[in-house]
C-alpha cells in the first residue's frame, strides 16, 4: 500500500552521498513501497540533511532490516563496554539538553 | 482507436491558489477533438510509471495530463522527491484537489479537447481520484486503481486528509470504474466490497472489478506485483470505460 505512515528521528551523523560526505541530522524510516529492491514492500531508511534536504537512502527486505537492528544493538553493547568511560559525550544528548 | 503520432511535453499549468504547477502533457498528433484525462501519480512521485501510463493513455487517443503534486518540493530526481514529500506528510487534500481542478481546467481550454475530462489514479493516487470524483463539480468519468485508505481508520486521519474519501460518496457525480487486485491488503477485498455495498445504496454509476492473482500494484512492470495477464485486461477496462463516459 501507499501511505504516509513514516518515523522520524532526529540524529547526529554523516551520511556519503552523491556530492560526497555530509552531516545528517534525520533518519525517516518507513515501510512500504521501495523504489529500487525488487520487493513489493521494503523497510526504507532516509538518512537526511534537513538543510541540503539531500538524503542518502537504504531500501532493505523486512528480515534484513530486523537483522540489521539486531547487529546494531550487538556493536552499540560490544562497542560501549570496551570504549565507555572515554568521555565522548554523544552530540545528540547534548542537543537534546539545549 | 490508437494513435501512432503522440506529443510530450512539461507544461506550465495553474495549479491550487494560483501558483504555477508543472505537468507532464502526452496528446494524440492533430486537431481533435480528443477527449481528456487527468492521471494523478502515486505517493512515490511524478515518475516513470505514471508518466508511461499517460503516454499510453495519449496512445489510445486521449489528451492526458499528469501533473506533479510535489512541484513545490523543488527539483531533484522524482524518487528523492517523492521521499521528501513523504517525511513531509503527503500533500493535504485540499492542495491535491486545487492542482487537479487547475489541471482540468488546463485540458478543458486546449484547441483540442472535446470538453469532457476523466480522472484516474494508481494506489494514493486511486484515493485521490475518488476524492476528486466526489468533491470537484466537473469530472466525467473516474477510475480508481486500487486505491488504499478510501475507507480509512479513524486514527489514520490527520490534517492533512482529514475526512475518509468514503464520506464524500453521496457527492461522487460521475461514472465510477474499479479495479481491483483480490490478494490486495489495503484495500482489501472487504473494503472493496463495503465501498461498492455504499455505492450500490447511494444509486452511484459505477463499475468494480476484482481481479484472483494479483495484490496491490498490479499494473506496475517495475515490481514483483507485476500481474502482466490481469493488467491487459485492466487496461482494456479503461480504456474502454472512458471511450464509453469521455465521448
């Protein structure tokens, strides 16, 4: 189906794209019809600049994505337990306090 | 009747409030009178698909007109597009409705429209079609492909598409074609049935067919829910459905 169903998260990144790297500030995640992944539906990830509005765009299968969400919160755990205590502060909190 | 010799073109046309929309504009070669048609595209964007489809639409001798509901997003692949106007919401209905009335009314002054204009629309676009046939005064004839959200859960309306299409239907004033894919979800074959059950009730002028085999999208080569034996007929259907109602 088409809908307009989306999740928006704000986020503190770089994303390379087609002018090279770039700061990315939302991820817009939807599932529905992809563009390119030959599937019907597809779990769609728009990395995006708000101010360039140019986005770098993922379009994976339902299993992958949940894969992939799986992945991420392994190396967040493995990553954070080895590198916790460094004294980065995530921008993102910092900017969620202002 | 088929027409070798089309004309394509971008065209400037005036759309909701006045501004200045952008359409693609595909029309048999010569004079006419031809009858016309408005194909509104789907929540993806202003791309091939659509834009095909109003080629062949030209092909089969009618004056067709596809404008593009994001020309305010600025420019950029249609696909990129398309993925801002989604994080942005959609386009409100209101705004969908000034761009087709203005999209009408451009087909209705050219030298070679026979004045009688159809609407139609793939998925969102199915959605909008019969928003359009409902609430604007003057179309002719309307085909929604299955359309998603006619019938819309309470919690899916917002202010952007703030009444459900199937509230309109008392005011739907032109024939109605439906086509629709059996292993659909949204709509699906109990929301296709409930619609037709209103229309029926309401006394509508209206055509449904329901196709075993096919989903949602079935028209569309570039998918897996590509159907190529239910869509020869489904375009068989409408092209046959609006020689009958745009004459």
């Amino acid at each position: 189906m088409c809908s307009y169903i989306t999740e928006k998260a704000p986020i503190f990144g770089s994303a390379k794209g087609r002018s090279g790297w770039m700061r990315v500030d939302t991820a817009v995640v939807y599932y529905d019809h992809p563009v390119h992944v030959p599937l019907d539906h597809a779990l769609n990830i728009d990395f995006v600049d708000s101010r360039s509005k140019e986005r770098v765009a993922v379009e994976l299968s339902a299993a992958s994505a949940r894969e992939l969400v799986r992945r991420i919160q392994a190396a967040l755990d493995s990553g954070e337990a080895i590198h916790l205590g460094s004294g980065e502060e995530d921008p993102l909190h910092l900017m969620r306090a202002m | 009747m088929t027409y070798r010799n089309i004309i394509c073109d971008v065209v400037p046309f005036t759309a909701h409030n006045g501004e200045m929309g952008e359409a693609y504009y595909a029309r048999p070669a010569g004079p006419g009178p031809f009858p016309c048609v408005v194909l509104i595209h789907h929540i993806p964007g202003w791309n091939e698909f659509c834009i095909e489809a109003a080629r062949k639409l030209a092909h089969h001798g009618f004056a067709t007109i596809c404008n593009n509901l994001y020309f305010r997003m600025g420019d950029g692949d249609p696909d990129d597009i398309g993925a801002r106007a989604r994080a942005d919401g959609g386009v409100s209905d209101e705004q969908m409705l000034g761009d087709v009335a203005g999209a009408i009314a451009f087909l209705r002054a050219q030298s070679n429209s026979n004045g009688k204009v159809g609407v139609i629309g793939f998925c969102s676009g199915g959605r909008q079609t019969y928003l359009s046939a409902c609430r604007l005064p003057n179309v002719n004839a309307a085909v929604d492909c299955w359309g998603g959200r006619v019938m819309a859960d309470p919690a899916a309306l917002n202010a952007k598409q703030p009444v459900a299409p199937i509230d309109y239907s008392k005011d739907l004033n032109c024939p109605m074609l439906g086509l629709f894919g059996n292993d659909d979800k949204e709509p699906s074959p109990e929301q296709v049935n409930k619609t037709e059950a209103i229309l029926k009730d309401l006394g509508k002028t209206y055509e449904f067919h329901r196709y075993d085999g096919a989903g949602h999208a079935f028209f569309d080569w570039s998918r897996p829910s590509y159907r190529p034996e239910q869509a020869v007929d489904g375009w068989k259907k409408v092209i046959e459905f609006f020689n009958k109602n745009l004459a």
